[in-house]
C-alpha cells in the first residue's frame, strides 16, 4: 500500500509543476548589474497611472493584468495534457488510475481556483501597495512578459518545450544561460516550486497516514525525514525543469530586455508584490493538497478494500 501511495504523490507532483512557474522574491542573491536606463524607462508612478479604485477592482485588475485569471483558465487543459503523457505507476490499476485523473481535472475549476487566490488577496489588501503593484503590472515590459509566459503554459507550448529542450539549452549563448541562472536563484523560482509540491505532497501523505492501520503508520519525525528527501532529490530536477522554462519562454527577447525585467522584478514594489503572489500560491497548494488528498483516498485505497 506504501507503494500505491508514493506513486500517487509522485503523479500529482509532477503534473503540478508545469502549472508552478510564478517566480518569488529570495533577495539572498542578486549578481547581475542595474540598468539606469531600466529604472528611468520604467519607473513607476501610481498616482499617475490608476484612477482611485475599489478594493475589488484593484484586486480584479491584479488578477487580470498579472495573468493569473488566464493561467488559472489554462490550468485544466495542462493538467489534461500531462496526465495523459504520463503513464500509470506499477501496481495501479488502469481503470483506477484514469479515475483518479478524471477527479484530479475536477479540484483545478476555474471559478474554485479563482476564489482561493481572491481570497487571498482580499485578506491581504495595504491599500498603498495593491495600486503600486498594479501600476507595475501594467508598465509595457510587465506585460510584453507576461504574453510570453502565458503563450509557454499551454499544453501545445509545454509538449514543444519538453521536444526541443536539450536543442534549446545546447544553441542558448553562454550569457543568457548565466542570466536565467541568476534570475532563478534571485527570484526563487526553483525553490518556490518545489515548496510548492512538498506543500501538497506533505498534506497527501499525513492524510493516508492517518487512515493507515495502526502498525503501518509512521511517525511524524519518519514523515519528516521522507518529504526532507524528497525536497532534496526533487531540487535538481526541478531548477533543471525551471530554467529550460526560463529559456524557451523568453527566446525571443535579447538578454538586456531580460535584464530589465530582472530589474524590475527586483524593484521594491516589485519584491513586494512577487512576496505576495507566493503567499497566494503556497495558499493555493494547500487547499489543492488538502483536495487531492481526499481525492487519492478514494480513488486508490477505497477502490482496494
């Protein structure tokens, strides 16, 4: 049964990266220069670019202009796509598995999805930084960025990337693959997906544990020590799996675009607001955890009594 349940976690992990590509604010690191010309061409002023808004416009507007009302349309049809690209672990049974599938499409519905991260939101709101970081949202080079991330997370895009990736990274330039490498490590974006899968896998875990007979439980110290591990071993696979993101999202712009961008992701309403959305994502997981959980449970352990 332990077998069952670490493939299960290992299938909802690994469909869940290709939807984890937010970056987050880890100001730890930070290698690259600062452009003058950057900070004076997107400078942000929000007094001069919003009209006063309510709460729930602004909040709207956030949602809009940050791609996120559109990834979490796309989030279904990715989801699809991967799970039928990914065979079923031994000692599952095909029928169960295509069930479990068929729930999974279920906890990502747009308008669920959307009310946990306006929620979020909400509880969150400074009525000073929400129209800063929508003014952000809104420069030319927030949103020439944004296109390009949107355009990368579609099931047509995520196939191509995984097609061509060795071919990708052998042609980038030796500098743009520096700069993905330190937009990785100043943004966090590695670690924040992998947070967010140990966020997910760790509910699944302690929720089939709970249900297991007394004498197959383990402890929380061995619960510990397994999701320690399997951050560990998930880490290199999954920065590998974020910069080939990096590099086939962002081919078509030159490096001192990408350098502005870093600069602006970098600026102080830019790491504000980055912080933000990986409180909103981290919220996310845990409801999704908490859903797939009991979702798994159905699916793998009641179908086998």
């Amino acid at each position: 049964m332990s077998k069952r349940l670490s493939s299960g976690i290992f299938i909802a992990t690994v469909m869940l990266a290709g939807c984890a590509q937010t970056p987050t604010e880890n100001s730890s690191s930070h290698a690259h220069h600062t452009s003058s010309q950057a900070k004076a061409s997107y400078a942000l002023d929000a007094k001069g670019t919003t009209e006063p808004l309510s709460q729930k416009e602004i909040v709207d507007q956030i949602m809009l202009e940050s791609g996120l009302d559109e990834m979490i349309e796309q989030m279904p049809a990715m989801i699809t796509s991967m799970s039928a690209n990914q065979p079923p672990p031994p000692m599952i049974k095909i029928e169960n598995y295509e069930k479990f599938n068929a729930n999974l499409i279920q906890i990502f519905e747009p308008v669920k999805t959307r009310k946990i991260f306006k929620d979020y939101l909400d509880e969150h709101y400074d009525a000073k930084r929400y129209p800063e970081f929508l003014a952000l949202l809104k420069t030319p080079l927030a949103q020439e960025m944004k296109a390009l991330d949107l355009a990368s997370q579609t099931p047509e895009a995520h196939q191509e990337m995984m097609e061509t990736g060795d071919l990708l990274m052998r042609e980038a330039s030796p500098e743009r693959l520096e700069l993905v490498r330190q937009f990785d490590e100043a943004t966090g974006a590695t670690e924040m997906m992998v947070d967010m899968q140990m966020i997910i896998a760790g509910a699944i875990q302690r929720n089939m544990n709970e249900i297991m007979p007394p004498e197959h439980r383990m402890a929380e110290a061995q619960l510990e020590e397994m999701l320690e591990q399997g951050r560990m071993q998930s880490m290199l696979p999954a920065r590998q799996y974020m910069q080939l993101s990096m590099v086939y999202s962002y081919r078509s712009v030159d490096d001192e675009k990408l350098n502005d961008y870093f600069d602006l992701h970098q600026s102080e309403i830019g790491l504000w607001g980055t912080e933000l959305a990986k409180g909103s994502i981290l919220k996310w997981a845990e409801s999704m955890g908490e859903e797939m959980a009991a979702v798994m449970e159905k699916t793998f352990l009641e179908t086998n009594q």
